[in-house]
C-alpha cells in the first residue's frame, strides 16, 4: 500500500513514521495537494491530506485516472472535499472525526483569556519592564453570557470548561443537543451573548455565517472567537465592526484565505494580504495559525485513526470514520 501524504510538516513525519504498519509505504511531500500538484499522486494507492488540501472535483477525477482509490483526512473537518465527485469516482474518503475536542476547546478558551485579561499585551511591557498597568484592565468571565453556535464535541468541551468559570452558557445548533446549557435560536444567542464562539461545520448554511447583519444584532464590544473554519466569517464585515467598536474583541484560529498563508514560515517575505494585514493592525485581534488541534495527545490520535482507517481499507472492511456525501 502506497500512501502520498501531502501538505506534509516535519513534526508530522517523526509520528507518522513511528507508526507506520510494515505493510504501507509513506512518502511526504511539502506542497498541498490541488490541480498544480496532483500528478504527483500517480502510482500511489492513498492519499492523505489536510485542512488547505483542495480535493476539488477536477482534482478528484485525475486521482482517479491514477488509481487512488482512498482520500484519508487527518482532520475532522472535510468541507475541502468534493463528496460528491469522490462518490461518482468511488474514491472512499474517510476522516480523523474525533482526536482530541478539548485541544480545540482549551485553545479557544486560551483566545478568550487571553484577549479579556490582554495578556498579549502584558506579555510585551513586562519585557520592556514597563508595569503600567494602564490599558490593562480586563473582565470576569464569571457571570457572562457565552454563546457557542455549534455544540458537537467542540462545543460540549466549551460547555463544561465554561460551566467551570461560572459563565452562563447559550448554544445554538439545529441538532438540538442536551447539556447544561440553554438553547436558544440563533438570533437570541447574538443578541445576548458577551462572547460568541463558534464551533459548527463550515458547509453551505453556515459559510458567513456572521456577516453584517449578524454582527449589527451583537452587543456593543463583543467578543467574537473562530476557531472552527475562516469563511465562517464574513472577515471584511468583521473589519468594519472592529472599526465602529461593535467588535470589542476578535481571536482567531483559522482565516478566510488561510491556505495562502498558514503552516510555512513566512517572515521573509512580503504580506501579499490587504485584510490580513489589516486584522494585524487591530490591538484587540489575536490570531494563531490553526494550531487549535496542535497538542501531543491530539497528534498521537490523529496518526493512529488514519492508519485505522487505512487499514480497514486495506483489508476491504466498511469503514468507520467514512464521509459520505448527503
Ligand atoms: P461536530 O460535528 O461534533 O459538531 C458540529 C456541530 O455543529 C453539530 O452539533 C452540528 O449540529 C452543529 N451545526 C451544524 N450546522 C450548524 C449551524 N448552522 N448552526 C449551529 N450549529 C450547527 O464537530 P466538532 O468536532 O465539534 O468540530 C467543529 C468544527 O471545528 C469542525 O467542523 C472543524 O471545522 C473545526 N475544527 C477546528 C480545529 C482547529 O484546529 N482549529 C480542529 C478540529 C475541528
């Protein structure tokens, strides 16, 4: 079994050669996998991609003509995926659903913590030895109102640390899940939430999902926290909230346009990104670079479900983690 892993980091390669089953030939490659690079999947059975990967329809037909015949998400995510051209080409695609909810969870909570108490802030002057504590001053989360929109595994970790911070938890999600949480419709959530976090699929109902009108519903001075998908926002919406102060707070894992810019070190080059640039600009914007999955425990979870998957291909098993188009 030949695997193509693709979008491929160093700190990827040490775990997924430590457990590589004796039967499956790996090889890395740097770049991502899109319509430039396919032909390099040729004479490899599987492919295995992640978040900026673009399996699009065209990229899917020529995986076929090579003879792959599986697509292995090392994420839960699969909205870079053309479900539906990998069925008309019986191309199986099977994803990592769950490796570790509460890495994504913790992470949003170190965005939350971070932005209301400006410890990014503080980090800087201490350095300077500057102990002003002016400019400094944060909020309780205890007593707020935190909204998640999307309460799947993400969010139900979201809801017990918050429980534990004695905030007042909202959450809305057509699956109507159960927990200690009220739920509430969407736009009760945007009116009355302190904070908002989202943690719902990126799909067709959902691109945008905050967009204009969306924030002009928010409180004034809002804390809005992605650490799902970038075009959940409408970032250049969001810009102009910022601007009038709507926006009081903004910390984000992941970017609209992120497959341009993340998982490469770039700091020699010139920022091509105008609303990049610009997010960078604002004192209350935190950004990390899709790194909420990034913890040891994760990493470990990832490789091991993705051999389980390719395994179970392998041997012709119905597959566990597959994802289907609907
Ligand atoms: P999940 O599938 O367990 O839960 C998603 C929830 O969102 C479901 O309960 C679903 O009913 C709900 N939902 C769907 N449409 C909605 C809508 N319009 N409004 C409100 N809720 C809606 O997924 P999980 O594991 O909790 O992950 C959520 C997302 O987080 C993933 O789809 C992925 O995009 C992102 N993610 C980000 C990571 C990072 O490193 N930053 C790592 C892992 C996931």
């Amino acid at each position: 079994m030949k695997l193509a892993l693709f979008s491929s980091q160093r700190y990827e390669q040490s775990a997924f050669n430590e457990l590589c089953p004796a039967d499956v030939e790996t090889q890395y490659f740097d770049v991502s996998l899109n319509a430039h690079t396919c032909s390099l999947c040729k004479g490899f059975d599987a492919v295995c991609v992640f978040v900026n990967d673009t399996l699009s329809a065209e990229v899917i037909a020529r995986l076929a003509d090579y003879g792959v015949g599986l697509i292995l998400l090392r994420c839960a995510g699969f909205n870079n995926v053309d479900l539906a051209a990998a069925k008309k080409h019986k191309i199986a695609v099977a994803r990592v659903p769950a490796y570790s909810p509460e890495a994504v969870a913790e992470h949003a909570i170190a965005l939350i913590l971070t932005l209301s108490r400006k410890i990014h802030k503080a980090y800087n002057r201490v350095r300077e030895e500057n102990f002003d504590l002016n400019g400094l001053l944060g909020f309780n989360l205890h007593n707020k109102t935190v909204g998640l929109i999307g309460c799947g595994k993400i969010g139900q970790a979201m809801v017990k640390i918050l429980n534990g911070f004695g905030a007042k938890v909202l959450v809305c999600d057509p699956a109507s899940p159960t927990g200690a949480f009220t739920l509430v419709a969407q736009d009760e959530l945007l009116a009355k939430s302190n904070i908002i976090s989202l943690h719902c699929p990126l799909n067709e109902q959902t691109h945008h999902i905050i967009d204009k009108p969306a924030l002009a519903t928010m409180k004034r001075g809002v804390m809005l926290i992605n650490t799902g998908r970038g075009a959940l926002l409408d970032t250049k919406a969001c810009i102009e909230a910022l601007k009038s102060g709507r926006l009081g707070y903004l910390g984000l894992d992941v970017y609209e346009q992120e497959s341009e810019l993340f998982f490469k070190d770039r700091s020699e080059e010139i920022l091509q990104d105008d609303v990049f640039a610009r997010l960078l600009t604002f004192k209350n914007v935190l950004i990390t670079g899709h790194q909420g999955f990034f913890t040891q425990e994760a990493l470990e979870q990832i490789v091991q479900t993705t051999y389980f998957n390719l395994h179970q291909f392998t041997k012709g098993d119905p597959l566990t983690n597959q994802v289907l188009d609907v």
